[in-house]
C-alpha cells in the first residue's frame, strides 16, 4: 500500500463535484475549493470537465467539455456525464420554476432560498394544460416531474415547510434566462405538434 499517494484533502471536493453540486453555505467544502481551485481545474481539465464556479450565486459544478473542445486528443475520452433530455414535462416544469426563480431574484428581498408550495406550483402547471384535464392525473404527473428534477439536483423537498419545494440555484445556472426563451420555444413547437 505504499503506493498510494498521500491523502490531499482537495479530492474530498472532487468527489463532492463528481457527485454533484457544492454551494457556498457548505462553508467546509467552499473554503477547500477555493483553496484548491486551480489544482482541480487542471485535474478535472484532464479528464474533460470544466469546472465551474460562480462566486456570486454561491455555486460550483462540473460540465462536460462541449464537441467543440473536445480536440487535441479530449475527443478521444469517454464522456464522463451522458447527455439524456428531459421529456416534455419535466421540461414544462423547468421553464414555470426558472420563471419562478426569475421572479424571486427581482421580487422576493427578503429570502435567500426561492421556494414555491405545491399548490402554488400546480396552479401554474395545470394552467398549461386544456382545462377539461383531469387535475388528480395532472397534480401526479407534476409530482412525478418534480421527483425527475430532484434527481438531478434542480430541486429539493424544503423540510421547514412541508409540501414545498425549494428552486436550487443550479437550475438557474443551468438554465439562463436566454435559455429559457429557446425552451420557451421549443416547448411551444412540441405542443404544436
């Protein structure tokens, strides 16, 4: 076992980051970031993964070099993350919550966490929808959705108030606002279809 290199504790963030998302109020895990961020920029750059940190949201992840970054030898890699869209709904969901998030950030001075309540949040999901719908199927396709976004990290049950959702900075991140005009959009077409 002396092989082994010696214990650095900046692999403790790589994992975090390989697991998902650091935010700022993880304060442990922020400081070793930011202490050891160039070290696992070019860690992470060798395996075809940018880091990403916004100091002003409070949030760090990992993306996948795009196709075109992937030369000079990165096209050879594996893809670490594989790319699977969301489906219609989940994709609904993504634009009322990011409108939402949008919102919060303009409207709501008073709170540091966007977190919008099931009822409010099915309000504005079955409006989507012709109203002859059946509410008991839409009120469990939105749950079902807001269980998909969870996964992945877009959102998170909010324990302080049961039924409630909080709106996770990462899907802002994820999303931008011009990205939410092209879902927008692109939503718009499939209802078409």
């Amino acid at each position: 076992m002396s092989d082994i290199p010696e214990f650095r504790e900046r692999g403790i963030v790589a994992v975090n980051l390989l697991q998902g998302v650091i935010y700022e109020e993880q304060a442990d895990l922020w400081s070793l970031l930011l202490s050891n961020e160039s070290d696992l920029s070019e860690y992470f750059c060798e395996i075809g993964l940018t880091l990403i940190i916004d100091r002003t949201e409070g949030i760090a992840y990992l993306r996948q070099f795009g196709d075109e970054e992937r030369t000079g030898g990165y096209e050879r890699l594996p893809r670490l993350f594989k790319k699977t869209p969301l489906s219609y709904k989940p994709t609904l969901l993504c634009v009322l919550l990011r409108e939402e998030y949008r919102k919060f950030e303009e409207e709501d001075l008073d709170n540091e966490r966007c977190v919008i309540d099931v009822d409010s949040l099915f309000e504005l999901w079955k409006s989507c929808f012709p109203a002859n719908s059946d509410e008991v199927i839409l009120r469990k396709q939105l749950i079902t959705a807001l269980n998909q976004l969870e996964k992945i990290k877009f959102v998170a049950t909010f324990k302080e108030e049961p039924g409630s959702w909080e709106v996770r900075k990462l899907l802002k991140a994820r999303i931008p606002i011009d990205e939410l005009e092209h879902l927008r959009d692109r939503l718009i077409a499939n209802e078409r279809e």
